[in-house]
C-alpha cells in the first residue's frame, strides 16, 4: 500500500527506535526525566519561547493551552475551517466550557479586520473574548502557508485589545521549510504555540507546547488534570529529539513529492488538483463524476490510500515513508483507471 492518508502515519526510523532503547529516564512527573526536559528546552529555544512542554497529541496541546488561557463561559475566535474547530471533538466546549466563534477565511487566512470586529465589547450579554486561534499550516484548506504579515496584523489587533494569540503550528515546520523564515519568527506573533513531532518530521508520539515561564507552569497542572503527566517518558522524548533535531531537514523532500504528484494527477482528465504549497494536495474529482469515498475505494483496491476532504474532494499527505518512483506509481495507477 502507498499511504498517503496523512503525514501522521509514518514510522520511527532505526536511530530513533535505538534512540528510546538508549534514552536516560526519570519520573516526568516529579520532573526528573531528563530526556524530556532536553527536548522541552531544545523546543522553546528553536521556537524562541521561554519554556516548553512535551504533550502526548497535538489535539492534547491545543486543549491544554485552551484549558490554560480561558475559563468556562468565554469566546474563542478562530478560522471557520480551522483544526481546533473541526477535528477535536468540541472539545473546547466539552473540556474548557468555552464558546467557539469562527471566522470565514480565504483558504485558511483570516482578514485582520474580521478578526478586530469579532472581539467582544465589554458588555453584560456578551461572552468575553479570551483567545485567538491561528493554524499554520492550515491543513483543511490545502497545507496553505497563512503569511507571516497576516500574522502580525492578527497579533497587532489581538495586542490592541489584550487577547493572547496561539498557533495551532502542527505543521509550523513545514511553513518554515517551504518560506525559509525561521519558526521563531512566526513563534514571535503568537503568546503560545503547540507544533507536531509526530507528522512529517516523523516521531512516534508527541507535540511542544511553548510560551513563556508562568504559561507552562499552569499548562502542566492543566496536563496533568487531563492524565497528560507521564512517566519514564524520556523513552517517547528520545525519538521526538531526533525528530526535532535530525528531520526538519527532509520536510522539502515531502513538498517536492507533494509538487511532484499534484503536476502528475493534474494531466488526468476530470481531476481539478490544488496548487500545492507544502505537504498537502487537494483533489477535486467532481469531473469524474464520482464521489470522493468512491473514488478512494477505487485507488485503495490500487494499492493507494489517500482521505476524504469532503463530498468531492480528496486529500493526499506526501510524507517519509512514499517515495519518488512510489509518487510516480501513484500517478501510474490513477492515470490507468481514470485517463482515457
Ligand atoms: N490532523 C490530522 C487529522 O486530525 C485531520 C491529519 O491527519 O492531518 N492541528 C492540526 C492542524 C492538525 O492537522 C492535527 C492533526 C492536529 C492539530 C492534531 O494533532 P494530533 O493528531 O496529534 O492530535
């Protein structure tokens, strides 16, 4: 099978499997892991906050730095297609009583105004406004690139108005690999950030949440609350090292492949594929006439996963474990089903 469901099922390579074999262990929860703390002091250094800390999922960091900015009864403001909002359960509401309210972008990206109209005013029937949530990349819309100018213009009005920022920066690494601006400079237009381990820079298990001292402190009773305290955890932190350290490297190897199977699936007819600008392809097959769950049942009995995105849209994940000829194969297979 050629997975391209999504760039979280890739496996740990040989060095990080020896990696957590090797890996000095302690009790997290009394704080004496010290693989761990490596890895949460390498995190907040890369992404240029004061601490960090490691958490079990993405969807865990997210929830944590919610549960950590807002109290029940107030208003988060976020992309109406955002992650946060459309693939965690509601768990805003069912964990941190808060009230989603999404704002309508333009492939991922919010108006800075929309965003300044949005926050509440001081007033007895309205919630407060407590958080602002940014995705980058913005994986709903198609692995989009949301500019750091935007995200400066979202910080100046949250600034404005005393609301935190965080970034849902699950694939912030492949932003910065496909912009060349370092992560700390999109880190620096947000209060707290939450970045994946575990999707194309290829870990086992885990997410960073960083942002300053006093955050983190609150954030790891808020983990803890939720049964995030973990153990020897230095075992799961070892290869989440690696990740950080040796494979943010191989992320463009992803976007060549991802460049590479959108200009191939493009020459087939009644396919409409999206100009990919990381990891991310989008494949329109309403020209096939078919809908997106029949058409991955044709490629899956062709040896090719990819998701559905929607009634007639398809995603595809380049990650590390597709190669090259395994795009080109893919392409192969489509084109002998589907081109006349
Ligand atoms: N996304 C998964 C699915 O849940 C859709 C995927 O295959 O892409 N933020 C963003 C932007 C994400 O894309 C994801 C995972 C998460 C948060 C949650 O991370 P995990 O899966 O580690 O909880």
């Amino acid at each position: 099978m050629i997975d391209l469901r999504s760039d979280t099922v890739t496996k740990p390579t040989v060095v990080m499997r020896q990696a957590a074999l090797e890996a000095d262990v302690g009790d997290d929860v009394y704080e004496e892991d010290p693989t761990v703390k490596k890895l949460e002091e390498k995190a907040a250094e890369m992404l240029g906050k004061e601490a960090g800390l490691f958490v079990t999922s993405g969807t865990q960091g997210n929830q944590v730095a919610i549960l950590t900015h807002c109290r029940p009864g107030e208003e988060v403001l976020l992309e109406a297609n955002a992650h946060l909002f459309l693939y965690e359960g509601a768990s805003m509401s069912a964990l941190a009583g808060v009230q989603p309210r999404t704002i309508q972008g333009n492939r991922g990206v919010m108006d800075p105004e929309d965003v300044r109209a949005a926050i509440r005013p001081d007033n007895i029937h309205f919630p407060k406004t407590s958080l602002i949530c940014v995705e980058n990349t913005h994986n709903k819309a198609g692995g989009v690139v949301v500019p750091l100018k935007n995200m400066q213009e979202i910080y100046e009005v949250a600034r404005e108005a005393g609301i935190p920022v965080h970034l849902d920066g699950a694939r912030l690494f492949n932003a910065s690999a496909a912009t060349g601006i370092s992560l700390k400079r999109y880190a620096d237009q947000t209060d707290t950030v939450q970045v994946c381990l575990s999707k194309g820079l290829g870990a086992p298990v885990g997410s960073i949440i960083a942002g300053s001292y006093p955050f983190i402190q609150k954030a790891r009773k808020w983990r803890k609350r939720l049964g995030g305290g973990l153990r020897q955890v230095g075992m799961i932190a070892a290869p989440a090292y690696i990740a950080l350290t040796e494979m943010v490297g191989r992320l463009e190897e992803d976007h060549r492949h991802a460049k590479q199977l959108a200009a191939g699936l493009q020459q087939i007819e009644g396919l409409q594929v999206e100009r990919p600008e990381t990891n991310i392809v989008l494949v329109h097959v309403d020209g096939l006439a078919e809908s997106a769950e029949s058409f991955l049942q044709h490629l899956k009995a062709d040896g090719i996963l990819g998701g559905s995105f929607g009634p007639a849209t398809v995603r595809f994940v380049t990650n590390y474990g597709v190669r090259s000829e395994e795009i080109d194969e893919v392409i192969d297979r489509v084109a002998s089903r589907y081109a006349f």
